[in-house]
C-alpha cells in the first residue's frame, strides 16, 4: 500500500520567514495531493491540495509543488505569520484511500 | 452553510465496551470517511461509506464497524474496546467517490478506553 513520509517533524521559524515542509510517497498511482492544517483540539482543516496533472499550485502565501518523477511534494509557506503556528499533515491518495503523513509541528515566533 | 458535525466531542469507556461515535457531512455530501487519529500521529484511513454501503476499508478489524442512513449521516461502532483504540475519531466528507475527491473534516470525537 502507500506510504507517505514527512520531513522535518518539527519546524521553528521567525515571523515573515519562509517555511518549507517535505512529503515523499511510495506509489505512482497516487493522484491527489492535500495538505491540511491541524489546530489544537481541532479537526484537520484543508489549506491547499494538488492533482498529479498539474506540477505547481499557489494561493496567496501557499503554495504546493509536485514531483511526480521523484514521488516527492512540498508545501512553502511564505511571510509567515504566528497564526500559522499548527501541526501540518500532507496526504498522498490512490482512490479514496487517503494516506497521511506523521505531521510538521510549525512554531513561527514573533 | 453547515460544515461536518460530529458527536460527542468526548467519551471515556472501559475496555470491552462497545462505542458508538456519529457524524453528519456537510451540506450537499453524500459521502463519509472515518480515521482514527492516535497522538502524535497523522489520521488513518478506517473505512467509507456512500449511498449507505461500505466502499472502501483501510487496515483494521472487524470490531470497527459503521453504517451510513438515508439522510447521508454516518455512525461508527467499536466493539470490544481495547486500550489501543484511545485516539481521536475524524469523521470527513465529501461529494461522490470519485478518486481524488476534497475530503472536509469535522472537529472528531476524543475517546479514552480506561
């Protein structure tokens, strides 16, 4: 089945630096690409996603690359800001079989 | 426009017990995922539902099991409960089964097996 790695498990940044965080996946089928946001006490929320047709993918300060050659996606956060500060989880799926990394914890300081 | 609901938000059980977690998908879903969400962990994939028929399994047991009603809203069971099964239950829902379709997720229920 999929596998899908997530790099570095925790990430500290000063406020207005830019934040990048890795994903590696196992299965050239996998398709569809999330990355959600997680809060404390909260349910994952979606920030940005990416399908295996498009290499590039950008909303104002996000953005989400792909490589598919390589099996690896990364999410850029850029002039980040203290409420970006949450746990990020990437997500690689083959149908609706959705598989998920271990998580980013993200800490931007003031 | 209501998101994804999910009751209760928390429950503490003693192994053995049997749970019964629910979830009502957005407004206009027809389709409910389940994963189980251990701390310090990302989600794993349980089980889907849609047109009120399990689609789609990940890797657990028997013991976990759901079902989907007409008004497109979801339960899951747990059976037997074991200590491992304490996490946090996500509840996500999206449009069809289409691969690749956006899955949202509700706020989940913490449970604690004791």
């Amino acid at each position: 089945g999929e596998n899908v790695e997530q790099h570095p498990s925790t990430l500290s940044v000063q406020e207005g630096d830019s934040a990048v965080i890795k994903c590696t996946y196992s299965d050239s089928a996998s398709n569809y690409f999330p990355w959600y946001k997680q809060e404390l006490g909260k349910g994952p929320q979606l920030i940005i996603d990416i399908r295996s047709n498009v290499g590039e993918k950008k909303d104002q300060r996000i953005a989400v690359t792909l490589n598919k050659t390589a099996k690896h996606f990364s999410l850029h956060i850029t002039e980040t800001q203290p409420e970006d500060s949450a746990v990020y989880f990437c997500a690689a799926s083959i149908g609706n079989d959705m598989r998920f990394g271990a998580g980013t914890r993200l800490t931007v300081k003031p | 426009d209501a998101g994804v609901t999910q009751s209760p938000t928390h429950l503490i059980k003693t192994r053995g017990q049997q749970v019964t977690l629910r979830c009502s998908p957005k407004s206009g879903h027809d389709t409910v995922s389940w994963y189980q969400q251990a701390l310090g962990q990302g989600p794993q994939f349980i089980f889907q539902y849609y047109e009120e028929e399990e689609r789609q399994r990940g890797n657990f047991p028997d013991r976990f099991s759901g079902h989907q009603f007409p008004n497109y809203s979801s339960e899951l069971n747990v059976n037997a409960l074991l200590l491992g099964d304490s996490a946090l239950y996500l509840c996500a829902s999206s449009l069809g089964v289409r691969a690749g379709e956006t899955q949202y997720f509700g706020p989940g229920t913490r449970l604690l097996v004791l």
